[in-house]
C-alpha cells in the first residue's frame, strides 16, 4: 500500500476529515449528530439536549474555539 499525498485527496477529506477525527477523538460524535437535527425539532433530540446540556456545551465550545483558528 503507498502512501497517500495531499493531491490524491478530495474536497471532503481535505475540508473535513481533521474535524472529524478530532471529533471522534474528542467523544464529541453523538453532540455533533444531535445539533445536525435540532432543526427538526424531534421530541427525542430535544430531550437529548436538555439532558446533556453540559456535553453539548463542551462540544460548542470546542467548535467555536476551532472555528476562531480559521
């Protein structure tokens, strides 16, 4: 197997796939999941935020502190 160079990357991997690792890495998957729906304003997500409210913020938090280094 060779190794891959940044040229062989596409956009998703180059734009995303740090924050994604990250993310796992973090624990933060589940929060991140549970914010894609809060739109949809499912009992079950809401619940879910209210119940983790100190989680979710760690996630925020985290986000906002990546999202100022760019």
């Amino acid at each position: 197997m060779r190794a891959t160079g940044e040229e062989d990357l596409d956009f998703f991997q180059v734009a995303y796939a740090d924050f994604l690792i990250e993310a796992h890495v973090r624990g933060f998957i589940r929060p991140m999941v549970y914010f894609f729906f809060t739109s949809l304003y499912h009992a079950e997500v809401l619940t879910w935020l209210s119940e983790n409210a100190g989680y979710f913020n760690e996630f925020r938090l985290w986000v906002e502190g990546r999202t100022a280094r760019l």
